[in-house]
C-alpha cells in the first residue's frame, strides 16, 4: 500500500511541478538500503525473521529498506521493505522496474547514483537496458577482467 501511495505522490509531483530541478535535464537519484530494528513480535519474526550473530539469533526481528532519492527536489521515488536477507542489488533491481512503470517518469532522463555494494553486470544490464544512465562506485578489482568485457557486451547487444 505504501508503495502505490508513493507512486500517486510522484506521478502527481512530476506532472504538476514545473519548476522540477534537474542536472542537464536530467533528474538525478541516489539508491540506498539500511537495515531496520523491529519490534519483537511474532508477525514480525515470522515476515522478516531475526538477524543471527556468534550467541544466536539476534533479540529483535530485523527488516531491510531501500530507496531511490531524488536529490535536487528531495522525493522518494521509490522505496521497499523486505527480510533482513534480502540483497540490496534485488531491491535496487525492483526500483528499476518501479521506476520505470510511474507514468510521470516514462519520458524523463534519469541518472542513478550507486553505492559500492550495487556492482554486478545484473545491475548495469537492467540499466542500460532500461535507458538509464547511471554511476556505480565500485573497487578496481571487480572493474577488471570479465566485468569490463561483459560491460562491453552489454553495450554491443
């Protein structure tokens, strides 16, 4: 629910704002998760189960969200909550298709500003696919080899 009510906020802001900030006409967004602290509850240990540690598990179940920001008009354009497991790259890929389906956005240029947890070719192939641009922080390491080649690739196909 909380979603689709976000998603009636954005569409709504796009197309009635019309001093919308932008860079280069772009929009430009930052994607980031944190883990969250939950109260003990049954429901909630069952949904997003509990963080364990060297003792055990953990006193309080713990969940993950993740946003996308839009960081010029200060929007949450997308946002999600899952299991404490759940990676920040699934969730970054489920920003991208929610991105991509609010009707306000569709003919907007993006860029995506990503942490140095988000590297992998699954992300940057749903990207460009998808016609966003976007900068990915990321270690020398996985920038060489196989990662710079299928990168390539992507860019051929």
């Amino acid at each position: 629910m909380f979603e689709s009510l976000n998603e009636i906020f954005v569409n709504s802001y796009y197309k009635n704002v019309t001093n919308c900030k932008t860079h280069k006409g772009y929009i430009v967004a930052a994607c980031d998760a944190t883990g969250i602290s939950l109260p003990k509850t049954k429901e909630f240990v069952k949904d997003f189960g509990c963080v364990k540690n060297q003792l055990g598990e953990s006193e309080s179940p713990d969940a993950n969200s993740s946003i996308i920001f839009d960081i010029y008009n200060d929007i949450i354009l997308s946002s999600t909550v899952g299991p404490h497991r759940t990676s920040e790259r699934s969730m970054a890929l489920h920003h991208i298709e929610k991105l991509r389906s609010i009707s306000a956005l569709q003919n907007k240029k993006l860029i995506l500003l990503f942490d140095r947890g988000y590297s992998s070719m699954e992300l940057i192939g749903k990207l460009m696919a998808n016609g966003i641009h976007f900068i990915v922080r990321s270690n020398t390491r996985w920038l060489r080899g196989k990662n710079c080649r299928g990168i390539q690739r992507i860019r051929q196909s």
